[in-house]
C-alpha cells in the first residue's frame, strides 16, 4: 500500500537553530499539505501545495517557517530560527484531487530545547 | 473564526463496552466532513468522509453518522477492543476552500482489557 514517506521521525534541536523536514507524497497526488499539531490541540494547516504552487500559506509563520516543492513531488519545510514554542508534531498528507480524504505520513515529532 | 469541537476530549471505556463520541461543526458552507483514527506511533488514517445530510457509513465495528443543517457528526463503536484504543479526529471541510481540513482536538479513546 502506498504512503506518504516522512523524515526525520523526531528531531531535538536548540532554539535558534535552523531545521528541515522532508516529505515524499503518494506518486501522482497533486494536493500535499504540511500540518503541524500542537499538544492537546487539533492539527492545523500551515501550508498546501497544489503542483508546485502554493494555494494557501495563511497559517504560515513567514518570517520564520519556509516551504517549498519544486517540482511538484516531495517537499521540504525549514524552521530558521526555531523558537521553543515551534514543538510540536509536524504532519505531511497528500490527496489526489481537493476533495478526497487526505493520506497522512507518520510524522515528525520536533522538541526545541 | 471556524470552530470543529469534539467531545469528550478522552474516553476510558472497557473492553466489550460501545461508545460514541460527538464532533461539532459549522453548518453553513459544508462540504464534507472527515473522521481519522490515529494509533500512538502510526500515521492518521482515514475511517469515513461524509458529505450528505442524513448519511450513515460503516467500517466494521466503527460507524458514523452526518447532520448537516444542525453541524454534528456522531461517531459508534461497537463492543470496543483493545486495538481500538487511538485518538479519533474529526475535520471540516467548508466549500468555498481549497481543500484545507479544519481538525477538532480529538478524542482519546482508552480500551482497557
């Protein structure tokens, strides 16, 4: 079965510090989307691609949190610099078209310390 | 601001016991609504998305229902079992978005043998 491919799995960095994620969606799921989960709190969405693009970064911290996907397949997320309240779970999920259900990865637990 | 809310926020239930749990939403400008169960560890993993007022779905022992005009979803399981035990997520899809899900905090269901 298909996934949504994630890493790293958890990270621990100093605040200050910079950090990246990196999620490869299903092939052919043009829609991924970067949520973060803050403990005790549902996920949120920070930023959705559709292709390349950026549909929706309103949630995004810009001046801190940056996001890309080149060529329209796997993605990257960068903190720079993390802040200790960055911790949180950080999920990637794609979807083949806006309105099916989405296809989670397994996460990337970052603590900042 | 668009609210999803979900009660109760945990469940400790024993095993063979049925439950249910609510999931709260706007009414206006529905889409779809989606339920995800997530294991400690695993990926979130999609149970039903539900689109019209009045709908049922069932996955094996775990079923939903849907009522659009006043915003509420129910979630059953039935004769509960260990492997049950997750934190359940409901999100609302709105349509005039791009597919952005808005999640509730969930509800953290505990199955005790």
């Amino acid at each position: 079965e298909a996934e949504v491919a994630q890493s790293p799995r958890y990270k621990i960095t100093e605040k200050s510090q910079a950090v990246a994620f990196w999620c490869d969606p299903i092939s052919g799921h043009a829609t991924l989307y970067w949520y973060r989960q803050i403990l005790g709190q549902g996920p949120e969405l920070l930023v959705q691609f559709q292709d390349e693009s950026v549909v929706d970064d309103s949630q995004l911290p810009k001046d801190r949190f940056s996001a890309e996907r080149l060529k329209g397949v796997d993605s990257t997320l960068k903190i720079q610099p993390a802040e200790l309240g960055d911790s949180a779970m950080y999920l990637c999920a794609s979807s083949l078209m806006t309105d099916y259900g989405y296809t989670f990865g397994s996460g990337t637990r970052l603590t900042v310390v | 601001i668009l609210n999803v809310e979900q009660s109760p926020q945990s469940l400790h239930v024993q095993e063979g016991d049925s439950t249910n749990f609510t999931c709260s939403f706007p009414s206006s400008n529905f889409y779809a609504l989606h339920w995800y169960r997530w294991e400690t560890a695993k990926s979130p993993e999609a149970l039903f998305v539900m689109t019209l007022n009045g709908d049922e779905k069932k996955k094996g022992r775990i079923s939903a229902t849907l009522n659009t005009k006043e915003g509420y979803s129910y979630l059953y399981i039935k004769g509960s079992q260990p492997e049950d035990s997750a934190t359940y997520l409901c999100a609302w899809h709105g349509s005039s978005n791009t597919g952005k899900l808005i999640f509730g905090q969930g509800t953290t269901l505990q199955v005790k043998p």
